[in-house]
C-alpha cells in the first residue's frame, strides 16, 4: 500500500493546492486524500480490490505512529506523522478560510454533526459549511445516494470531510469520483472526537504510538477485535518486509525501490 512520506505543513499545503487546482483537467476525476494507518494498511493487505482504492488516491498519509516507524524502516529516515485529527484537518481548513473554499461535512451522527461544526466555527469563525449529512448506519438506497450527490453539487462544496469510518469511507469515495468535483478528504473518527464525545490521547500516548491503547480504553466492545486481530499481524508482516528489503538491498548493491508497506 502506497504511503507519500511528506512532511506536516506539506501535506496541508498539497491539499490545498488539491483544492484550488482540482477544475484544471477537464474531465479529471474528483482528488482523493486518504489518512492511513494500521487499520487501513491491513484492511488493504487483506482485499486487493481495497488496496487499489487506496494506491489510486491523490494522496495518502501517515496518520500513525507505527507507519511512520515503518516508513523509516524501510528506508525514509525522514519520515514524520501527519496526523489528521484534529491536527492536519484543521491546519486545512486554515487554508480553506483563505481561499474562501467551501466545505461539506458527510458522516457522524445529527448529534454529532451539530457540535462539531460549532467547534469547527470556533476554531475558524470566518469558514463556510455550505453542506451537512449524517447518512443512515445501512447501504443507502439508489434513490437516496443520488439525493446525497445532488445535494452536495447543488452546495457547490470544494472540500467535503468525509467520516464514515474506514473502509467504508474509502470506498464511499472512490464510488463517486466521477459524480462529485470536490476533494473529498477521508477524516475517519474525526466528526466524533471534533464533537467532543471521544477524548483525545496524551500527546505523549500520540508521540509512542500508543493512541491505539487510548482508543481501546474508550471503546473496547468495538475495537478489540480489530486490534486483536491486525497489531500482530502488522508486526510481522512489517518485519518480514524489512528482512527482505535489506536483503534487496544488499543483493542489489544498496538501491531500494519506492518504500509501500
């Protein structure tokens, strides 16, 4: 799975500039941002189908710490995390109040949703949220996704913050490419934590890696089974790739190819 090792500032400005440039190929399919994890990284080892989702978006960054390791691993020492909430997103959202960019919000609950762009305003007060959606916890009916893409064209969004949980988001997205020109951003657990109904970690739990252990806390019914089953497995899949890079590496006489974990 492809991960752009970019630094903070130039993931936030590259979306930006996503956003600003997007209208400039006719014909060109909406620009997709993708935040990656363990979660991520191991739902795209486990469906191809996936992993072409997330290798065909404009942009992937690190969001956690263990990528960001494995990143350095494999041959990135400077590799850093671009994590996207609330940090990378409301970085962007700074520069979409200079832009004067339009954003849509799709995802969360009307509970949610209503908080958390009180503390978007808060946060930026001059931002525009032309577009607020929090679909049904189910597949939506053709009738009702093509009100959804009405919708969001007829508000004229030129970013939409999408947060219906990964993989679903993803493949949310990539659906509708070709409907929508806006960037749409995959902002997982953001609408939640924005919202004020999950804590945010220590930022020394962030700096470890240890963010996972926070969020388990928090929600244990729902997690343990997804940590449980894909921490090891990134481990040692991770380690395998590893060996076999440096032994790439020195077969080949020290080249390594473009790192994906």
């Amino acid at each position: 799975m492809r991960i752009d090792a970019v630094a903070f500032d130039a993931a936030a400005d590259r979306i930006a500039e996503l956003t600003a440039t997007r209208h400039e190929v006719p014909g060109r399919a909406a620009p997709l941002v993708c935040a990656a994890n363990v979660h991520m990284t191991m739902e795209a080892y486990d469906d191809p189908e996936f992993r072409d989702i997330v290798n065909a978006a404009d942009f992937v960054v690190a969001d956690g710490m263990p990528l960001v390791w494995a990143l350095r691993l494999l041959g990135v020492p400077s590799a850093e995390r671009v994590r996207m909430t609330p940090d990378l997103l409301l970085a962007i959202l700074t520069r979409a109040v200079g832009t004067e960019s339009r954003v849509g919000l799709y995802g969360g609950t009307e509970a949610s949703l209503v908080p958390m762009q009180t503390r978007l305003l808060e946060e930026h007060p001059d931002l525009d949220i032309v577009y607020r959606h929090a679909p049904p916890f189910r597949p939506l009916t053709r009738e009702e996704d093509q009100a959804v893409i009405a919708a969001i064209q007829a508000a004229d969004v030129d970013l939409l913050l999408v947060g219906i949980g990964c993989p679903k988001q993803e493949r949310w997205m990539a659906a509708h490419r070709t409907d929508l020109d806006c960037v749409m951003l995959g902002v997982g657990a953001a609408f939640d934590l924005l919202a004020g109904n999950t804590r945010e970690a220590p930022r020394w739990m962030q700096r470890s890696g240890l963010e996972w252990v926070h969020r388990l806390a928090q929600d244990p019914r729902r997690l343990w089974r997804r940590y449980a089953r894909n921490n090891p497995r990134f481990l040692l899949l991770l380690a395998s790739q590893v060996i076999a890079t440096r032994r790439h590496a020195r077969c080949s006489g020290g080249s390594r190819d473009a790192p994906r974990v």
